[in-house]
C-alpha cells in the first residue's frame, strides 16, 4: 500500500512538472515555430545580447526596415558547421538588399564561439547568449534553427534542423525573397 501511495506522489510531481514546463513555454512565446508553420506572422521576440563580432550589444528590434535570418548556433553543433558556409554565403548575397543575417550563440562559451566564426569566416553578426534565456522565447528545442524575420520583425518562415538539404535552401530562399516583399 505504501508503494502504491509513493507512485501515486511521484507520478503527481511528474505532471505538475510538465504542467509547469508547458506552461512557462507557452507564456514565454515558445510557439513562435509553430506558429509559423501554421502560416502564421507571430512577431519575433525581441532581445538585446552582448555582440561576438565586434564591442558593444546587439537589440534584435533596432533591425526593423530590414529582413532578417536569425540562426541559433553553437560552436559544438556538427550540423551547425555544415550549414554555417551557406549563410555567410546568403549574408555576401543579400546584405545590399536590406538582409541581415544574424548568429545567435547559445549554450557555449564565448572562446569556442569566436574560434568557430574565425575558422568558418563568419563576417555577419553575432550574438551571444551562453546562458540560452532567448531559446524559450523561440521555442528552439536544439541546434541549429533558424528564423527568417520580415522588415517589420514579423517571422515569415521557421527550420528546426539545418538549413543543408538543397530543398531547404531553396526555401530560405523564397522566405528570404518573401521577407524582402520581393
């Protein structure tokens, strides 16, 4: 009876536990993925993270009037390093015409970090956030994703996984022409 009782407490705790999780998730705009694989704009959650590529902070609001890939990264991430030369690539191809590629590092240390953009060449932005506080904002539930962000900060695409595949590329670069109002 007893062990009965002790599962019948554990397996309470467990739910409650994934009550909370959904929950601080759902409030924290965790959605936002799904919300654009629905075909819907939800708008991006706004941040202001400390910058890799060069002194002072980014704010990820202060990129409106411009498109915007934002991909989340980290310098351990095998797919990340196979996917990292294509945007560079995207960035060179874009940048002239008001797109802005912009790494968000997570989960990583600053060190590592600049020693995967310095053997990756990456030239466009990079932000910082070791700790990960901007991964429920998004949703990001691994490494890498990506968000493809409208002039007006709306998301009008999301990649869970790496954007590798020559399918996926093709559609970063519709979401990109999209996002542009091309």
């Amino acid at each position: 009876m007893k062990l009965a009782a002790q599962g019948v407490a554990v397996g309470l705790v467990v739910l409650l536990f994934g009550l909370l999780v959904w929950k601080l998730v759902k409030d924290e705009g965790g959605n936002v993925a799904a919300a654009a694989a629905r075909g819907e704009q939800p708008e991006a959650p706004d941040f202001t993270l400390e910058r890799l590529d060069r002194e002072g902070e980014l704010t990820l609001s202060s990129l409106r009037g411009k498109a915007v890939v934002l991909n989340f990264w980290a310098s351990w991430c095998i797919p990340c390093k196979e996917e990292t030369p294509f945007l560079e690539q995207v960035w060179r191809e874009n940048r002239d015409r008001g797109l802005v590629v912009v790494g968000l590092d997570a989960k990583d240390f600053r060190r590592d970090a600049r020693a995967f953009m310095r053997k990756y060449d990456v030239t466009y932005p990079v932000v910082y956030d070791g700790p990960g506080k901007t991964l429920s904002s998004y949703g990001v539930t691994g490494f890498p994703e990506t968000f493809v962000l409208d002039r007006e900060g709306k998301v009008v695409e999301a990649f869970v996984g790496a954007v590798n595949s020559d399918e996926d590329r093709a559609r970063l670069r519709v979401a990109i022409d999209r996002a542009l109002g091309l």
